[in-house]
C-alpha cells in the first residue's frame, strides 16, 4: 500500500482552487448559465478536478485507505435498464435491445457486492438508507431485485428504520402488479413513480410511453394494493414545450392521485438529446412553472420550504428516501454499485465505470477481471468537498450548518464569510434554526446562490464561460458551453 493512503486526510487544493471571486460576480455568472449552475457538482470535471484525479493502480488502496473508519454509510445499486432512453434523459441507461445482458449485469453487480465485503469488511458496517436507482430499476426481473436486496443485507448491518426504496414507471406499475406486489414483500417501503409530466402531447414528444390520466390511476391502484403507504410521484419542469397552463394541470392531477410525496425536477439538458432546447427556456419562464408548482403544491397541504423539491403532506416527514435525506442533511458518505454509479467517501469522489461511455462493456470486463469497476476516483481537498456537500444540501434549499461544522472542523460562517454576507444583506438566505435557507427571493435566484459555496475552479469555468481559459496549473483549453 502506498505510504500516502495508509491513513487519508485532505488533498491538497490545486491553485485554480485557492482563487477567490467576489460573491457578486460569481452570483451573476450563475444566473447567466442558469442551465449549468445547480446541485449537479462538480462542473466541467476533466479540467476543474484533473489535479486531484489518482491513477488506477492507486484506486484500491485509496478506496480502503477512505473508508476504513465509516461506520455508518448509504448505498445506492444502479440498474441501467429501460424500455427506451427518454429524450431529456441524462443519465448512464441501456435501452431494451441490450437487455440480453441482464443476467450478466446482475452477476456482475453481485460480485461488486463481493469485492467491497472483502476489502471494506462491510458487515461491521451499518446503512442509514439503500436506494435501487436507474434507469428503471422494475424493468429488471423481481429475482434479480431480490438477488440484490439480499447481498445488501448479507453484506452490511441496516439500522432501524432504513427503509429500501426504489423507482418505477407507470406502465409497469399497470401491466406488471405482481412485480410491485414482489417488491414490497422483499422489504422495499419507499416506491417512487417517474410520471414528469401528464399533458400526453408533451410526453409523447419526450419519449414516454403514456396512455393517459386512466394509466395513472391504475398504476396507484396497485401500487396501494401491494401495501405501500410511502409513495412519491416525480415530475418535471422546464422543458420547451411546456406552458404554464398545462404545468399546472399536471400538477393538480398529480395531487388528485393522492401520493405522499411529490418531487419537481427542472429539466436539465446538459447530455441529453434535447440539450439545444436549452436556449429557448429563460429562468424566468422557469421560475414561472417552480411558482405555480409551488403555491399549487401548498394550497394542497403539501409541505416544502423554499428551494425544497421535494413536497410531503406527511407531517414531519421529509419525503425522500433514508439514503438522499443522509446526503442532504448531514452529508453522509455513500457508496455507489453498478454502472456509472457515484460513491462519496469522507475524503474521495469516485465515478464507476461506464459514466462517460454509457457502455455496459467495461463494466463487466473489470468486474470479470476482479477489479473494482472504477472510472475516475478523485482525493479531494477540503473546498472540493464542501462544494459538493452544500451543492446536495441545496435539494432541500438549505445548508445544515452543524453537521457542515463536524464534517469540516470550520463553521459555515467563518469558511464562506463574504458568500454569507452577500446572501444574507441581499435576502437571499436567511437563517432558520440549524439552517441557512433560502428565501423566496433567494429561490428565484436558485443557481446564482448555489454557485456561491462552488469550489474555485468551478467558479471559474461559470465566470468565463464562452471564452477560451486556462486554469493556473493545468494546461487545458475550456471549451465553451454548447
């Protein structure tokens, strides 16, 4: 084992991340590249975190090295696998003509379970939350979904009250209540349904198999019947083609269907195949919809604060599941399996194979290989970090400021004093009990406050986006944004 990973602290931050840029600035250039500044973090990573990328042979004593004193972890298992890639999908999916490797993705993913029992000794280690994610992680088989719900519990302890939680998709919620039956009795109790929107000329264009209002009653008719009283409905904003009239209707028809929760996601187009609608979508006309979504979702008696996506009519229930309200609150590590996924150690951000070619094939020839399918693994320093944790916590539109002081050893304020000062003289945030939080105003300026806590070669890249840059240190050209 190298002597640098025998015990792992903080990198060293790279000089790009030692700049600092005044809040007004950064601010600025966050609203201006609205479609790029959220909660997805980091920006531009082959450039702003290639001082902090390891090599492979390093990957499994790092790994080791970054995990060796957690005790207490979420999981999230990826399963790729869709009827067919959406048009505003992001993520790493594999359509249905290559589902003939199911059955070796399940293998594979049993032997990455395998891989981090061995090496991590998971069983001394506990799980506040496991999400089953996708793609549609119910286009699988239910043997295969308990294959892996069984290796999560033989290979690490779950404390009380951390449910399972898993996504679907209306027509299978329809055509297949023996599924969804299956998955509540292997343990599953959170059950969240992809609807995004219900205007069928909008989801038909996106690519959705949609056959109306009536498939959506039926499908939360059997997902009741097979016993799940935790039910969230996603849908989403921000698409081109989406007016305000037809916004609200699906969501007064979203909360007919009576779910707990209801999450809204704004569209984001960077890597999918409508990524040039970008420019058509103002952030006031999404800010428009975030508005009517919002006071439709209150007037309903669904809680949510401001910057908050996700709404729950269950008093103090946050409404997502045990391993994202981790994240969000307390930035709990959390180890991700399967294709592409995204693991967050204390001290590494580490990306599995297939992230960028969105190929099963590398994945199974490193798990094949008995090697930890492992794309890019990052030694982070302190602000990287920070960014990232505070980048997730804006899910919930608010900081948590002492679990941010323990996880750091720095308070929020002393840290990120002139970013503070900035939010706070211009309402943007206010404080709220343990929270910094946003206001409403700072909610219509969503991605120009996040951009604020970015780490510095991040800020960089919003502040000189559609020009030519070179960071201090690392000799790449940026391209400019498409």
């Amino acid at each position: 084992m190298p002597a640098e990973f025998e015990s792992l602290g903080w990198n060293q931050p790279a000089p790009a991340d030692r700049r600092r840029f005044p809040p007004e600035q950064v601010f600025a250039a966050g609203l201006r590249h609205h479609h790029i500044a959220n909660t997805a973090y980091p920006i531009r990573h082959q450039v702003t975190m290639r001082a902090y990328r390891l090599p492979r042979e390093e990957h499994e004593a790092a790994v080791a090295a970054a995990w060796r004193d957690t005790r207490h972890l979420s999981l999230y298992v990826h399963v790729p696998f869709c009827q067919v890639r959406c048009r505003y999908c992001e993520y790493a999916v594999v359509e249905q003509e290559e589902n003939v490797l199911e059955a070796a993705y399940f293998e594979a993913l049993l032997r990455e379970f395998e891989f981090y029992r061995q090496r991590l000794q998971t069983d001394s280690k506990t799980l506040v939350g496991f999400d089953i994610g996708g793609g549609t992680p119910t286009f699988a088989s239910a043997e295969h979904i308990r294959r892996v719900v069984e290796a999560a519990r033989s290979s690490f302890q779950f404390e009380p009250g951390a449910a399972i939680s898993i996504e679907t998709t209306p027509i299978i919620a329809v055509r297949q209540p023996d599924k969804i039956a299956a998955l509540y009795d292997m343990g599953v109790r959170r059950i969240s349904m992809g609807v995004q929107t219900t205007h069928f000329k909008l989801a038909q264009s996106l690519g959705r198999e949609y056959e109306g209002l009536g498939m959506l009653q039926r499908a939360v008719y059997n997902i009741r019947q097979a016993g799940f009283g935790r039910f969230n409905i996603d849908l989403m904003y921000g698409f081109a083609e989406q007016s305000p009239d037809t916004w609200r209707r699906t969501v007064e028809q979203t909360i007919a269907l009576g779910p707990e929760y209801i999450t809204l996601y704004r569209m984001r187009y960077k890597g999918t195949r409508i990524q040039e609608q970008a420019a058509h979508v103002t952030l006031d006309a999404v800010n428009e919809l975030k508005t009517i979504a919002q006071e439709t979702l209150w007037a309903a008696g669904y809680a949510g604060t401001p910057g908050k996506n996700t709404f729950s009519r269950r008093p103090g229930d946050e409404g997502t599941s045990e391993y994202l309200t981790a994240r969000v609150i307390r930035g709990a590590p959390y180890l991700g399996l399967g294709l592409a996924a995204q693991t967050m150690s204390p001290y590494t951000l580490g990306y599995n194979l297939g992230a960028a070619s969105k190929s099963l094939k590398s994945y199974l020839r490193s798990v094949e290989a008995g090697r930890l399918p492992i794309q890019d693994l990052y030694h982070l320093p302190l602000d990287v970090a920070m960014a990232k944790m505070i980048a997730v916590s804006f899910y919930f539109g608010q900081i948590h400021r002492e679990h941010f002081r323990r996880k750091f050893g720095v308070s929020l304020e002393e840290h990120f004093a002139p970013e503070v000062d900035f939010v706070l003289q211009n309402g943007l945030m206010e404080y709220a009990g343990p929270y910094l939080r946003l206001t409403l105003q700072g909610d219509k300026h969503f991605n120009g406050v996040v951009a604020l806590f970015y780490a510095g070669a991040v800020k960089e890249v919003l502040l000189n986006l559609g020009r030519e840059v070179v960071l201090p240190g690392v000799e790449v050209q940026r391209r400019a944004a498409a």
